[in-house]
C-alpha cells in the first residue's frame, strides 16, 4: 500500500520527529509513504555528518532556524522550496534495493513530474567530482550519481537513511531562489529558472503524485493517522543533537 501525506508547514524539529516516527509505521515490504512537507520559517537541515561552521551560526543569528537530520549530505535550504520525504522497505519490490539501486529506481518518478511541468530534465549518469565535494557545504552545489538534473544543474537533492531495513530518503525542490539572506548556489536550478515561469506549490505536489503514480503503476491512499512520536520533537529541538548528532 502506498500512502501520500501531506504535513504542511511546520518547525524544522517537527518536520525531523515526523520522518523518523514514519519509521516504526511501514508494516511490510509494499507499504510507502510519500511525504510532502515545508517548513514554517526559513531554516536549513544539515546532513547528520556535517561539520558545525560559522557560516550556519551566522545565519541562525539573522533567525534561520537549522535542524540536524538523520539522512546524510549537505546542507539544505528550506525557503521558497518543495520537500518530500519517502519511507520504505528496502526490500520494496518497486523502489528498493541498495542506497544506488533504490537512487536509480525512484527518479523516474521525479522526472515524469518534471517532464509533466514541461521542464526537461536527464538522471545523472556520472559520479560528482570528489574535490568540488570536499568544498561545497551545500547539497544542490554538486549532483550525484542517479539525481535529475537540468542543463547541468542540480534540481533535486536527496538523502538517505537506513535503520532496521526501513529506508528514509529525503529530497527537496527550489521553486525559486530562497532569498537574498542566503548564499547564492550557481549550480543549483530553481523550477522558476527551468520553467522559465513560476510553478506554485500545489502544482508542484500534484506534478510529482502524478508522476510517481503513472511511473510506479500505483494509487495512492490517505494515511489515516498521525504518525509522529511528540518524544522525538524534543530530540531535534536539543542543542546536543544539532550540535553532536547524539543524546
């Protein structure tokens, strides 16, 4: 069964208690979640490995919220984007399979819904330089093997992570620049930019339910719980974990 939830806006620390408590919800192989979601204020999610820098505290004293999470990568802009979430078995007879092969099987589903906004895109092929890794902080600086990309650039970023044989990945898709109070990513492409045009957010959810139904041969359904474990708002909201990625 696969389920479609759509969570709204909400804090950077409920946003992270919400994927992790979808963890525990996937009772066998064919259940999914795909989640759609945004946060209520500027913030940025660093990857659960990342480095605490100046930059980042920088930007927290100009009021960007920023939260750690569990799935790896580079920092992450949530302003002016699109985020989604997907929870499954790895062992999913659609979508699972290793960290590269589940990457290879589920942007499909992201480029019928580009392809469904008119934007042209193609799943990258080659692995990103390893030297423009090491010096970029942010995840859309570089794409990686499986990402969609247009022209060259990175339209969608996603991360992954996997406990118990239940795999989170997490993506997120700039509608447009986030604003001047962050840094400018050249590499990154914006929906605004490929469109040539501006695509509204439930144009963008549509899209990609769309998408991913007609690729996948599936129906999505209302999940008809909340989820969320209200211990794990704490977990995210604490200086220990955003700082040391421990409790």
């Amino acid at each position: 069964m696969w389920y479609l939830i759509d969570s709204g806006f909400k804090d950077p620390y409920y946003n992270m208690a919400y994927d992790e408590s979808l963890l525990d919800a996937v009772q066998d192989r064919e259940t999914v979640f795909l989640r759609f979601f945004n946060f209520r204020v500027p913030s940025i999610s660093i990857g659960y490995h990342q480095k605490i820098d100046s930059w980042l505290l920088d930007l927290e004293r100009e009021g960007v919220r920023w939260v750690r999470r569990q799935t790896g990568g580079r920092a992450v802009i949530h302003s002016n984007d699109f985020t989604y979430s997907l929870v499954f078995h790895h062992d999913n007879s659609l979508i699972g399979g290793d960290v590269i092969d589940s990457y290879k099987k589920i942007a499909p589903g992201f480029k019928r819904a580009f392809d469904r906004l008119d934007i042209p895109t193609t799943i990258q092929r080659g692995k990103a330089h390893p030297r423009k890794l090491m010096k970029s902080v942010f995840c859309f600086s570089v794409p990686s093997l499986a990402e969609v990309v247009w022209k060259r650039k990175k339209i969608i970023g996603s991360a992954q992570f996997r406990k118990k044989g239940i795999v989170l990945q997490e993506g997120t898709i700039m509608l447009r620049e986030p604003g001047s109070i962050f840094p400018r990513i050249p590499e990154m492409a914006t929906i605004k930019e490929a469109k040539k045009g501006e695509v509204s957010l439930d144009e963008m959810k549509e899209a990609v339910t769309i998408g991913f139904e007609q690729t996948f041969h599936i129906c999505f359904k209302d999940y008809p719980k909340n989820p969320i474990r209200k211990e794990l708002i704490s977990k995210y909201s604490s200086i220990k974990w955003n700082l040391e990625g421990s409790l």
